[in-house]
C-alpha cells in the first residue's frame, strides 16, 4: 500500500504517465505523444506508418513529373519511387495537414464563420464571395474537396485565432508523427515554403485516412455548401481528384498547384479486388497531365500486385 501512495502521488504521477505511455507504444506497436504544454499534458494515440523501399521494382513506368511514390497500402511496401525524399513546395496538398489539425481541436463543426476581406486576399479561385457565412462543416468540404483557400484560413482563424497561430498548429502535428522535411507558414499552400517530400506526403495521407471526417469529405464527388446569411442559397462544389472518375474507388486524396510546385496529386485508391495504393505525384507540368500520369503509374502498380 505505502508502494501505491508513493507511486500516484501529486508528485510523481508525470512519470506514471509518460511510463505507461513507453509500455503502450513497445506492447502494442502505437504511437503515444505526450507533450507538457502550460502544466497540462496532451496524448495521441495512433498508427505509426513506415515504408519499405526496399521492395521498390527495378523498372517502371515513365513519368513526366518531379517526384513520385507509389505504395501498397496494406503492407507499405513501395513499389515506384523517383526522387521520394527530395523536399519540394507541395501546395494545396498543405490542406489535409489543415484538417487533422482542425479535427484534433475538437471545434464545433455546426458553428459558423463568415468569409473576410483578408481571407479573400491573393486567394485564387472562389466560389465563396466575401461576407458569405457558412458553418465549419461546410468550409471544411470547400476546403477539401474544391481546395477552397478562402475557406482554409477562415477555418484556420476559427480554430486558432490567428493563420500564424494554426500553422504553429499544423508543424506541432507533423512533428509528432515524425515527419521532419514537412513545414508550413500557413494553411492553404499558397506559399512555396510549405514543404515536404513525396515520401511524407505518402505519410501524410495514410494518417488523414485515419479520420473519418478526412475520408468521408474526399472521397465525394460534389456536395452543396449552404450560405447561412443568404436565404436558400447553395453553391456546389466538385472534387478537383479526378481519379475520383476512375475506375478505382478514391478512399482520400488532395490535389495542389501553385507555379513553384507545378502540378501534384496525393491520393489512396482501391480496385475491385480491394487492393490499395498510395500515390504521390509532385511537379506535374500540366494539370491534366497529372491524371493521365496518375492511371498510368497506378495501373502499373496493380498490376505488380498481381503478378
């Protein structure tokens, strides 16, 4: 009994804790995180993901593109790589980092933010005016899905506060899966700083997959975002994955440009037969390009699971 009192006491307990996480991640092949933060300890339990490139194939197809991976996703055995650990600016692709991070806050997803000048600002593309309210739910599908730059940074300040402050968020995620060439300046991947690698890129998305909400948002076709401050006013928005017209089922994915990546495409599709692949392409001079590159390398690599 005098054990016990001295092993939970006040005093004592951090080291409890952090002992229980070394058992969990040795006894059960997980990752713990423990991080003390202002007196408070933080956990994350979950896989941990690492790929064998010793399985790659000596030869495979030609790829018109800067860095490319292709893996089995059910045993990571990488079965095509091309430059997999040269860092590049890997653009939008940033989003799928963006919503882990927004997932693991815990924010209220029916809560509503309203699109601001400053989230218009250099933005691109949008189908979402300034001064449109939308719940989070909602943003997060423009996000995702039609890689919507107004509605990452207005879900960035409603988690955060600040961009700056969520891209704090996003590089405390990376480094606690252990991904050490991935940094961001901010959430959208509009800046060539966000970086990484097609190797963490493949772990990036093998993690995103981990979340329901992730799948279930990238794996849709189109969806209707509601404008809450315009009445019966909804705007579509289709998935910019075009493999998602494949014959492949698209589990997740993302796909990114901006001039100083070209072209890139992440994503993790299944066959028929219910094999799965990760790929990466970074560096795609073309938009269309990148799909067609895409079904060449996967249809390459299903076949190598056949034979």
């Amino acid at each position: 009994m005098r054990f016990l009192n001295i092993l939970f006491a006040r005093s004592t307990l951090p080291k409890v804790l952090l002992f229980l996480a070394a058992f969990v991640f040795f006894s059960a092949n997980t990752v713990y995180f423990i991080e003390a933060e202002e007196g408070i300890f933080r956990a994350a339990m979950g896989k941990t993901y690492h790929l064998n490139f010793d399985s790659v194939r000596p030869k495979g197809p030609y790829l018109n593109l800067k860095s490319a991976l292709l893996v089995d996703y059910n045993n990571g055995e990488v079965l095509f790589s091309k430059n997999a650990n040269t860092q590049r600016p890997i653009a939008s692709i940033s989003k799928l980092v963006a919503a882990m991070v927004l997932v693991d806050q815990g924010v209220d997803l029916e809560s509503t933010e309203a699109i601001s000048k400053a989230d218009a600002r250099r933005s691109s593309r949008s189908r979402l005016n300034i001064g449109y309210e939308l719940t989070l739910r909602d943003l997060l599908h423009a996000a995702l899905m039609n890689s919507d730059n107004r509605a990452t940074r207005a879900l960035a300040r409603a988690t955060c506060g600040t961009i700056e402050d969520f891209a704090a968020e996003m590089n405390r995620k990376c480094k606690a899966l252990g991904l050490k060439q991935t940094n961001f300046v901010e959430p959208t991947g509009l800046s060539a700083q966000n970086v990484s690698t097609a190797h963490e890129v493949a772990k990036i998305v093998h993690y995103a997959y981990d979340y329901e909400l992730i799948r279930e948002i990238t794996s849709k076709k189109t969806y209707y975002v509601k404008i809450i401050n315009k009445k019966n006013r909804r705007v579509s928005m289709a998935n910019t994955n075009l493999m998602i017209h494949s014959p492949y089922f698209v589990l997740t994915g993302k796909t990114g440009f901006i001039r100083a990546a070209d072209y890139c495409l992440t994503t993790l599709i299944r066959n028929k037969k219910g094999e799965r692949l990760t790929l990466v392409l970074l560096g795609v001079p073309r938009d269309r390009l990148r799909f067609r590159e895409a079904r060449k390398l996967v249809d390459w690599g299903f076949k190598q699971l056949s034979s």
